[in-house]
C-alpha cells in the first residue's frame, strides 16, 4: 500500500467525567526476560525492620517516607524514644525503570570493552545495543513504594509483624548485544552499574560484567556506520562504477546506496556471514540536498556485499533499465521552488495554552486526568510506556498494564521481480526504531505546550549519542467526548475530549513511522501508528506495465506491499507485582438460530470465549462479528478491551 495509517484502540470502561480533577499513582512494570533476579534475590536488598506493634500502631508508615524533595544521604527522623531503621541511606537517583543514561551507557560500554581478554577483542568490539535491564516488578514496586512517586506502600504485599522497610534499591543493571569485527561473533553482557556510576574519574569503570555470553548463528542489526561504510565500498568497486556509466552517470556523489539485509532465503544466506543487498537510487543534483534520489531507483544490478569485510563479493549487470526522467516537483522542497505551488489560502491556525498544561512531570513520571505511567525507550522499541495505572473515584489506584510497546515490524513486498521479492524488512530487529529517532528540535508536529525528553544511544565503536527532544508529550483537543440535546426542552450538553499523546517519531530508509500512545479521559487508551516519507519504488522498461504494484509516474512503479506492527503488552489489570489474575476472552458477535429464543428472527448476542492457551489464542480480526478481546482480572469486574482496525 502506498500510505496508510494503523491503529489499534484500546478503550478501559473505567470512566471520568470531563473536568480538571487529577491525581497521582503507579505501579511497576514487567519481569525481565533475561537475567531476571528471582523473587528472593529482592529480599537481599531491603532490611525487614520489625517494630513492636505498638509502635507500628501509632505510626504510619507514610510518617516514614521522605517527600519528592529528599537530600542526598538525609535519612528521615523519627522518635528518639523508638530509633528505627532510616527508610534509606542515600537517594536513589535513577528510577529502577528510567532509561540508561549517558553516563551509564559509558560505564557499561567501559565495563566490557575492558573485560576483553585480548587486545584483538577489545578492538574488535562494535555496541550494536546498550539498553536497561528492566528489573522485575517486585523492584519496581519497591521504588513506587518508598523512593519515588507515587510513594505508595500498598503496593507491596502486607507481612505479619509490619512493613518491610528498605535500605537502599539493587543496582541497575545494562544488557548490551556486542558484535566482534574480528571473529564475526555476537555476545550479549549483562553489566550491573554501581551508585557512584557518574564518577568515571580517569576513565575508570565503574561497573561489574554480571555475565557474558556467546549467541551463535544470528547476526545482530545493522549499523549507520556499516551502512556508510557500505555505500563507499560500492561507490569504489570498478564493475559497478562501469555499470552506472552505462546509465549515464559518472559523478558517484549522485549515486545512493541503501544497505538491505540479505533475508534468508536460502542457506547461502545463512547467518553465519555478515551479508547485505544493497537497492541502489540516483540524485540528479549532487548540491542540492532537497533533491529525491529515491524517485530515481537503478534497476538490473546484483550485489552482495560482505559487511564484516566490505567487500563486494557478487557483482552482476544483469539487465539495462533507462533511469526513470529527472522531475523537479519530485523533490522535497516547497513547490514554488520546483515549479508547483503551495496552497496558500490556508488562515493561521493558533494553539495556545495560557495557563500551561494540564499534565504534570517527574522525571520520567507523568500524571495526567487520572492516568499516571512512567516513559521510556530503546534503541529497538523506540517509545516504552511502563506501570500504566488509572485512580477511579473510591476504588482508588487500578493497575492496568506493566509495559506497552511496539517490538517489531516487518513490511512484506508482493512483486515477484528482482529486486523487489527480496524486500521484506523487519525495521526494529534489524535496524531499529528507536535508534533512527527524530530529534524534534528540527520539526515536531506537536502543538501547544510540550515536554520533550531526550534519549541517550551507543554508537558502534561504543561512544554516546543523544538524540534532543526525542519524545514529545503534550495534550490535544479531540473533538466532542459527549453529547445529548433533550427534544421536549430543547436543552443540549456537550463535553469536548481531551487528550493526553506520547510519540517519537523514526526514519527507515525511504519512510517515516510515527508512533503515537493517546490517553483519554473517557478510560481509553490508543495505539497509533502514522506512515509517511517516500515509497520504495521500481523501474520499468519503455511500455512495460506490472501487475504487482501501481504506476505513478512513466518508467516508474510502486511496487505492492503491506505494513504490519507488532505491538506487545504486558498486560497487569487490577493486579499487585508478582500477580498473575488476568485472563483474556474474545468476544464475537453471534446471531440467535430461529426457535423458541428467536421468534421474530431478529435476535443477536455477543458471545465470550476465554482463551486459554497462547496457541488457542492466535486469532485473526474479524470485523463481521465485531471481534474483540477482553483482558480482565479473575478477582474484579473486566475493565480493559482490545480492538483492532
């Protein structure tokens, strides 16, 4: 398809009404995948003080926690006549759930790049991925309890005796996919980063390799500075050069080369090399950095390039397209500037919010018409919404999901012609959405007051990138919420929606995707995705015409293709860390046989099935039964429903 828009919405029945009312609360998050502590490594990292339950009796334990303003090293007081242990002994300065910052990201990198065993491994080393080690939810739940907001105890289960009061959290820890140049090796590192990780004095690290360990037959995403590397070494091989004269093109600063994954399609492309086919594309005007090189695609050529060497290891000219014709409205400049025109009778549209927003921010935290949710990203994912949880009225605090996320996407090509059959990239494993972040200090499409947040990356030799204002968090006028006019009085009411959306925006390549999380104050949140930039096009020969894609131009074709997002919700409705009381239901539309029940033929219901199994719940949409899926808790009414577009 040539430009869609995906969306999946995800509406809670739990509702308030359209007024300024908010409050704050969270919870944790999800249980790490790999190098997750168990439950009880937990306990080595609190101090279970148990007081006489009289004492416990006359003092609460909110008495005990320091408020949002803590000094560092400042333990709070309590009665001489009852010494206690301090609730902590220094501040915690990182939420166990905030993103690694630069300073750890140099810690870890420093961390294994010294663990090297030879100084052939250590120059060996590229960080494709240095990323938090989420914690498991009992930590996080112990951080949200005593350490940050929104400092609520009851979020750890009760014991006999008294609360458990902690000392201090367990460190943070790093996960970093290291590929070896060298020996063509990937390992992953688990790296856990001490309190004192900011003060690399002298360049010494301050972190501890947890473990290491060798993962055979993969081949880790690729890198900007492989793809640089690529498109010089194509540039520079003689048959390709000779090639591109063919097609009238002398000046290899016009020539584009975009560094393909080579996909498994047989065992040739087996991963045990390090293997790309680049799609190669031709600017018109090498100073003119508007100019679309991607309306220009270069048909005919084979190429496979080995990027653990850069070396050209196949080249074939199998077939002569003609480039398709240059055309300056093509171009990403403003049309009057390639002879075109802009509209221009379009008035200034002003959004303004006097009095600031209605969204409140700490750190990481944010708090916004009853919802409250911790932000964070990946190098892979991009945007990572944590501990989502809504206050409703007297039922307080209601957990709804530990983590939400898009994990992967993959863009299947239909047209069966070399080199479009090939075409079937997986964006976030193998280049990553999050790396190939906007920085929106340069455009932002968010209007009104914004909160930005920075993200912080390796580089492939290991050193620190940020990407400003990579997030952008502001708040939406979304039409009418609710309405109803009462015909004998002839009265009418009306709500107007607002919206609370979070969203990053990346470029792959030729597209951009813009990830949106919408947060309503009807209960609902939503998952968009918006597909923009350039297709990915091909060449066709004088008259010739494709049934696999969509002509938009002569000599030049779209050729078929789809967009598919995978998103990845670790669900926790109504539940406390380390319960597991939610079960998922479908609900399909069924129409009532005739007989006694329907005696007017007229009868329908909606059916709900429980799916038991992750096999029994591989399902597809289903639109003419209304499909939908209910995440529900097994102890609570079910509040939380799925629905796809």
């Amino acid at each position: 398809m040539a430009s869609a828009s995906q969306k999946a919405k995800i509406p809670s029945s739990a509702c308030c009404r359209n007024d300024s009312s908010s409050s704050g609360s969270i919870v944790r998050r999800q249980a790490s995948a790999a190098g997750a502590q168990p439950e009880n490594a937990v306990q080595d990292w609190i101090v279970s003080s148990r007081r006489d339950d009289q004492y416990a009796s006359k003092t609460d334990i909110s008495s005990l926690i320091s408020p949002v303003e803590r000094l560092p090293d400042a333990s709070p007081k309590l009665p001489a006549a009852k010494p206690v242990m301090p609730v902590m002994l220094r501040a915690q300065s990182s939420h166990p759930l905030d993103p690694l910052s630069a300073a750890e990201i140099s810690v870890a990198v420093a961390t294994v790049r010294a663990a090297g065993a030879t100084p052939e491994v250590r120059d060996g080393m590229r960080f494709i991925e240095v990323v938090l080690l989420e914690p498991e939810k009992h930590v996080v739940a112990l951080a949200d309890a005593y350490f940050f907001p929104p400092f609520q105890p009851s979020l750890l289960p009760r014991l006999k005796g008294g609360p458990i009061i902690p000392t201090k959290l367990p460190p943070r820890r790093a996960r970093l996919v290291v590929y070896n140049k060298m020996s063509n090796e990937t390992s992953v590192w688990i790296v856990e980063l001490s309190e004192v990780h900011a003060a690399t004095r002298g360049g010494n690290h301050r972190g501890k390799v947890v473990s290491s360990e060798l993962v055979p037959d993969v081949q880790p995403p690729m890198d900007a500075a492989e793809y640089a590397e690529c498109e010089a070494a194509v540039k520079e091989y003689p048959a390709f050069r000779e090639a591109m004269k063919k097609r009238g093109v002398d000046d290899m600063d016009l020539v584009m080369v975009d560094a393909w994954c080579v996909g498994y399609h047989s065992e040739a492309d087996a991963p045990n090399r390090r293997l790309a086919k680049p799609l190669i594309f031709c600017r018109t005007d090498s100073d003119n950095p508007m100019d679309n090189g991607y309306a220009r695609p270069v048909e005919g050529m084979h190429i496979l390039v080995d990027m653990q060497n850069m070396k050209i290891i196949e080249f074939e000219d199998r077939k002569l397209v003609p480039l398709p014709t240059a055309d300056p409205l093509r171009n990403y400049t403003p049309g009057e500037t390639r002879g075109g025109v802009d509209r221009s009778d379009i008035k200034a549209l002003q959004i303004v919010q006097p009095e600031g927003p209605s969204f409140r921010v700490s750190g990481h935290f944010v708090e916004w018409q009853k919802w409250n949710f911790r932000i964070g990203f990946t190098p892979r994912e991009g945007l990572v919404i944590h501990s989502i949880a809504y206050t409703d009225g007297s039922r307080g605090r209601r957990p709804v999901a530990h983590r939400l996320s898009f994990v992967e996407m993959v863009v299947p090509y239909g047209d069966p012609n070399d080199p479009h059959y090939r075409k079937n990239a997986f964006d976030a494993g193998e280049d990553g959405l999050g790396k190939n972040a906007h920085s929106l200090k340069k455009g932002c499409d968010c209007l009104g007051y914004i909160k930005y947040f920075d993200a912080h990356f390796t580089n492939f030799t290991g050193g620190v990138e940020t990407i400003e204002n990579c997030v952008c968090l502001h708040e939406e006028d979304h039409g009418m919420l609710w309405k109803h006019q009462d015909w004998r009085t002839g009265l009418a009411e009306v709500r107007r929606s607002r919206r609370l959306t979070v969203s990053f925006i990346c470029t792959v390549a030729n597209y951009e995707y813009g990830f949106f999380w919408h947060f309503y104050q009807d209960g609902k949140i939503e998952a968009e995705v918006k597909l923009t930039g350039i297709l990915s096009l091909g060449a066709l020969q004088p008259g010739e015409v494709r049934k696999y894609g969509t002509i938009i131009a002569p000599g030049l074709y779209a050729p078929v293709h789809q967009h598919f997002f995978v998103a990845r919700m670790n669900m926790a409705v109504d539940c406390r860390p380390g319960e597991a009381y939610n079960q998922v239901a479908e609900v399909n539309v069924k129409v009532e046989a005739p007989g006694e029940n329907n005696a007017h033929n007229n009868a329908f219901y909606a059916e709900e099935t429980v799916l038991r199994s992750e096999s029994q719940a591989t399902r597809d949409c289903n639109a003419l039964s209304a499909r939908h899926w209910i995440v529900s808790s097994l102890t609570l009414a079910p509040i939380f429903c799925v629905t796809g577009k």
